[in-house]
C-alpha cells in the first residue's frame, strides 16, 4: 500500500460526522464486549453516577444502561451524535436514566469525586490515553472505576508499514504492558484488560460503514472530499486485514487509587 496517510481529522468535520453518524456505532465494539468489560465493575446502586465519554451515536451507551443501575451521563464533542443517543435512549425506554451534553472531553460537566464509573469505548485517543486517566481521575469518587477501549500493540516488534501508519494516526500507541504502567503511573489500580476479538472490528464497524458507502457517496454526488474520505477508511480496513495481528482494541479496567 503505497497511498498517501491522512488524519480522519483533515476532513470537513460535518461530513466526517455524517458519515460516521450512519453507523450504530463508530468504533470496533460490541454489546457483548462491553458486558464483558462491565462483568468487572462491581455492583453499582442506584444512585451511581457514570460517564460515558465520546459516546458517539450511543452503541454502547444503550448495553451500559440495560446492564447497570443509576444515572449515565453521556458525552459527545457532536451534537449530531447527542441527538442520536437521545432518540436511542427513547426508543429503548431508557431516556430516564441516559441523559447526552455535547460538550469536549477536555472540559467535562462533572464536579470533583462525583463519578462511580467512567467509561470510554474508542475515544479517549481524542484527548489521549495519559492525558485523559490524568485529567478524569479528578471526577472519580476514591475507589471509583474507569473502563477504556484503545488501540494498542499486540507484540513488540511489527512491520515498517503499520508501525507509519499508527506512528501518524496515534502515536501514542503502545503495547498492553505500557499502557498498563500508564494506569499505574496515573493513579489507577489496573483491575483487567483483554483484547477485543477481531469481529469487533469486521462485523460490527467495517461491515456496516462499507454498506453504507454507496449511499453517502451518492449523497456527497461522488465529490473529491467524500472519495478521499471513503479511500481512508477502506485503506484503513486494508490495513486492519492485513496487519491484525500486530495491533487491536484492547479494554482496560481500573480502580481509582484510594
Ligand atoms: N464510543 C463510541 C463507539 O464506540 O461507538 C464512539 C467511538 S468514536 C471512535 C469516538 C467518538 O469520540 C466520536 O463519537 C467523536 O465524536 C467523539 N469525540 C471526538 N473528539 C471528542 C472530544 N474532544 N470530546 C468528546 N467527544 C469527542
């Protein structure tokens, strides 16, 4: 693959945002591993206040709420992606217990030691994985959780290509052991962690943004912009194929260090 690498974030953002608003979720994932992820928090009341940070269009807002109890408090950059959530959370009856702000993960909405549990599938490379343990570890009650998916390295060594290619994307990814040191170095207790199995990734977010292709290009009238954005993620398809066995999601639990 010889093709020139460009951020997702050079894109227009309301375009990246409509195409990726098709999706029911916008990152790899799934129901069942967020129950996974959930089967080591412990038993929350119904009291408990959680986050869900960069939840998207609320893929796995949806499962959080019908596996928990309390208040879930979920966090877009987007308003798009917090009116769909909204519509999700009515539709599943649950628009009671799931409330959505559009604001940034950089400035959260919540007072110090007020969350049980944080979660964040897919998105805190946005601020950054130290940056954000650091920064949301102050909304975290003593004892309090936080649950992460992010791209990490599956072995030591990987090929030149992927290695560019992530180096560009995310640098700060890292193999399981670091990131691991990182949530100790942060203040963190780490609780578990397990990679996300491959149809996470095939099924439940490749398979329905290359179906929604063609409606959105039709959409966009074929124009440069949405081919070049399309081109991008099917090149970074190409290389989850390719390269899988080098890289993934992997979930990361922690106890908030009392
Ligand atoms: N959690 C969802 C999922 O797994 O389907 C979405 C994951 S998607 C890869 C990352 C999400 O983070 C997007 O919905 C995006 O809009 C959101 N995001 C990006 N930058 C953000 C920021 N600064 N603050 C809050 N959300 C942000």
């Amino acid at each position: 693959m010889e093709q020139e690498l460009q951020l997702v974030a050079d894109f227009d953002f309301d375009m990246i945002v409509d195409f990726f608003s098709r999706l029911n979720r916008q990152g790899p994932g799934s129901q069942q591993v967020t129950r996974q992820a959930l089967s080591f928090i412990g038993e929350l009341s119904d009291n408990a206040k959680i986050a869900d940070i960069g939840c998207g269009s609320g893929g796995q807002t949806i499962t959080l709420a019908e596996n928990t109890k309390g208040q879930i408090t979920a966090i877009d950059l987007f308003p798009k992606m917090i009116t769909l959530l909204k519509e999700r959370a009515i539709c599943h009856g649950l628009s009671d217990r799931i409330s959505g702000i559009a604001v940034s993960m950089e400035n959260l909405p919540f007072e110090p030691g007020e969350l049980d549990l944080i979660w964040a599938e897919g998105s805190i490379y946005n601020i950054g994985f130290e940056r954000g343990l650091r920064e949301w570890k102050q909304f975290l009650k003593p004892g309090g959780m936080i649950a992460v998916s992010e791209v990490s390295w599956l072995t030591d060594t990987r090929p030149d290509e992927i290695e560019q290619f992530w180096n560009f994307n995310y640098a700060e990814i890292d193999t399981i052991s670091n990131k691991i040191k990182k949530m100790e170095e942060t203040g963190y207790t780490p609780v578990a962690h397990f990679i996300l199995p491959e149809y996470c990734w095939l099924d439940c977010f490749y398979k329905p943004m290359q179906e929604n292709i063609p409606l959105f290009l039709e959409k966009y009238k074929n124009s440069t912009p949405a081919q070049q954005l399309v081109q991008r993620e099917l090149d970074e398809i190409d290389y989850y194929r390719k390269y899988k066995s080098y890289y993934g999601y992997v979930f990361y639990i922690g106890m908030k260090n009392k």
